[in-house]
C-alpha cells in the first residue's frame, strides 16, 4: 500500500513539472519570434543601403580618338637621264644626307659625250674653213675699197653721178663685209656652244649618274631593279623625311572646342602597346570633313618624346590618342553611381553626425567611368549612401 502511493506522488511530480515546462515554452516563444523578426528587419533596412566616404583622388576627363603617324615631307625621286641601272636601294632602307640611293651604268653618258666631242671636232673644222675663206674675202673687200676711192678721187672729175656712184661701191662692199662678219660669228658660237655643252654634260656627269638623299630619310617604296634600264625623268624611288612624322587624326566637331593647339597628349602604338609616347597638337583644321561615321576635324600632332621607340619603326602605324582636357590632382570626387539628378539640379543622400539620412544638392564637375567630380556641396570624409 505504501509503495502505491509513492509511486502516486511521483508520477503527479512529473506530470506537473511536464505543464510546467509546456507553459514556459509558450510564453517565451512569441517572444523569440518577436526578436528573430526585429533583427531581421534591420538586417533587412540595412541591406537597402551601401555606404561610401567622399575622398579625394587624381583624376582627368579625357579625349579618345584614333590617329596614324604620316610623314609631311615626301618625295618622289628619277634620273634626268637615261640608262641601265647599276645600284638602288631596298624598301625600307634608312639612308642619311647625301648618301647614294640609286647609280646608273655611264655607259650611254659616255657615248652622250663621244658624239659631242666629234660634234665639236666638226664645228671646229667648219669656223677654221669659214676663217681661212673670209681672210680672203676680206681681202678682196679691202682691194675692192682701195679701187673704187682711187677711181673716185684719181679718174673721176667730181661730177655728182660719179660720186653717187662711189658711195654705192662702198656701202654693198661693206654689206659683204658684215655679212661675212656674220657667217663667220655664227661658226664661232656654234663651236663655242658645242664646246660648253660638253663642259657641262662632262660637269654633271656624276651628278646624272646618281640620285642622292636630299635629307635623312626612309625608303617607302621603289619601283626599278638593277641591270634594267630606265627612262629620263622616271619616278623609281619614294621617300619620307623621317624627322617630319607627325600623327594625324580625325576630331569629333561635338570635342572641337575641348582642344586648342600646344594641349598634350599621349600615344599609344598599337604594335608597341608597352610604350606610351608623348605628343604635342600644333595645328587644328579649320575646315571640317563629312564622312559616313560623322562630321570631324583633322588635327595634327607633334611627336615630343618616343619613350624608347625608333621615329623609322612608327611611320604608318595605327596610333590610339589620349588628350587630357581638364582635371587634376586632389579633386574631391565621389562613385557615379552615388549621385542622382533632379531636373538640371543633382545631390546625394548624405548621412548626418546624428546618423539620420539628409539629401543634399551638389555641384559636379568632370567624371570617368567610376568616379565624378564634387565642387561643392559636400566636405571630405563625408558618408553618403546609395539607395538600391
């Protein structure tokens, strides 16, 4: 009987202690949950917001246009003679000042000057036949003088008729004797003629024979080969100044007033992308040109420094530019996407020393791809947040 009843006490213990815990569990529970789903929502708030801290940095705004180095001086170089072609250059040579870039074979200037020589010998012969025959024609003329002033003087008795005709006898004895003069002026000079023809052709001999470089310069194409003959006045040989590469390249008019000549800029060489290269604008178009991609403005750059690379290695290459318009170092800025626009008006949302929320208009300035200029309207170390 006594064991009964314990065992009646214990079980009612346990069954009280069983109601007792079910009770706590249901009063605490709402409880927990109301917790749980605080801390959730403020998880939630402040995932609705990325914080970020207005810096200072460097930065510029910038200009990107496509461009190709080009030589200003170019010419297109012949002989002022015929013949065989002893010696030219290859494509692509770098040859100095006065340096030889093409010699033709001297034979055909030697024949040039064998027949002048026998021209000469011939026109020699000739004014010497036309001396010795004069000789005697003047002598003639000075009998004939002699003659007819005696006749006059001597055996005329002074009559008018007389004299007139003396006067006749002198004057056609003098055209003999200019005409005479003539002809034998005109084999002189044609001697004479011969004579510094030859002079000449001998004194530009080796000047014909070869074709020099007027300047340094790079070898951009040729169009004769040795051992063939060529024609007088024939274009064999392309050349650039290499000390005139410039690079051209084509300006959107919508940038035509971002840019002035003496702006720097630098290059960048498609073929060396390791090197930048350093430019100067000196001259802007003044007349634009309308293609099928748009309206643009051709400007020319200056190469100031070639960071390593060869002025003969970038004649024709595809150059990108880079022209720094406006910028500089320090320049309070903030991430793009933090400002917002209103209307002509812009601001951010900026977060107050009581941490509350405040939108706050600015004034901006240059940007890039990430970042934009602030120039008023927010300090440094400033909190902002973008709302997503």
């Amino acid at each position: 009987m006594e064991k009964i009843k314990t065992k009646t006490i214990a079980t009612s213990i346990f069954t009280a202690l069983i109601l007792l815990l079910s009770i706590t569990s249901i009063l605490f529970l709402p409880a927990c949950n109301k917790d749980d789903a605080a801390a959730a929502g403020a998880a939630e708030d402040e995932s609705k917001y990325i914080e970020a801290i207005v810096e200072k940095q460097d930065m510029a705004s910038k200009i990107n246009l496509t461009g190709r180095a080009l030589a200003e001086t170019t010419d297109s170089l012949s002989f002022e003679i015929s013949g065989e072609l002893l010696f030219i250059v290859d494509e692509g040579d770098i040859v100095l000042e006065g340096e030889k870039l093409a010699e033709l074979d001297d034979e055909m200037l030697l024949e040039e000057l064998e027949e002048l020589q026998s021209s000469i010998e011939d026109a020699r012969d000739l004014y010497e036949y036309e001396l010795l025959k004069h000789h005697y024609t003047y002598k003639h003329i000075e009998i004939e003088i002699e003659l007819a002033e005696y006749n006059y003087y001597h055996e005329s008795k002074g009559r008018k008729p007389d004299e007139l005709v003396f006067k006749q006898q002198l004057l056609t004895l003098e055209e003999q004797k200019a005409q005479a003069d003539f002809d034998l002026s005109q084999k002189e000079d044609e001697l004479n003629d011969l004579q510094k023809e030859y002079e000449d052709r001998l004194e530009q001999f080796t000047d014909e024979l070869e074709i020099v470089a007027p300047y340094d310069c790079l070898i951009t194409s040729i169009s004769a080969r040795e051992s063939y003959g060529v024609n007088a006045n024939q274009e064999i040989i392309e050349i650039i100044d290499f000390n005139s590469i410039i690079i051209r390249a084509d300006l959107p008019e919508v940038d035509k007033n971002k840019i002035k000549e003496d702006m720097e800029v630098n290059i960048y060489f498609d073929a060396y992308p390791d090197n930048i290269a350093k430019g100067s604008i000196f001259r802007i178009g003044k007349i634009p040109i309308t293609t099928g991609a748009g309206t643009f403005y051709e400007i020319f750059i200056e190469i100031t420094d070639l960071q390593g690379l060869e002025i003969e290695n970038i004649y024709g290459l595809n150059a990108e530019i880079e022209i720094i318009t406006s910028g500089g170092e320090n320049i309070l800025v903030v991430p793009i996407d933090y400002v917002y626009s209103e209307g002509d008006e812009n601001y951010v949302y900026k977060i107050t020393g009581d941490e509350t929320i405040e939108k706050t208009y600015v004034e901006i300035g240059i940007s890039d791809f990430s970042y934009i200029e602030i120039i008023s309207g927010l300090n440094e170390g400033d909190r902002i947040l973008i709302i997503k």
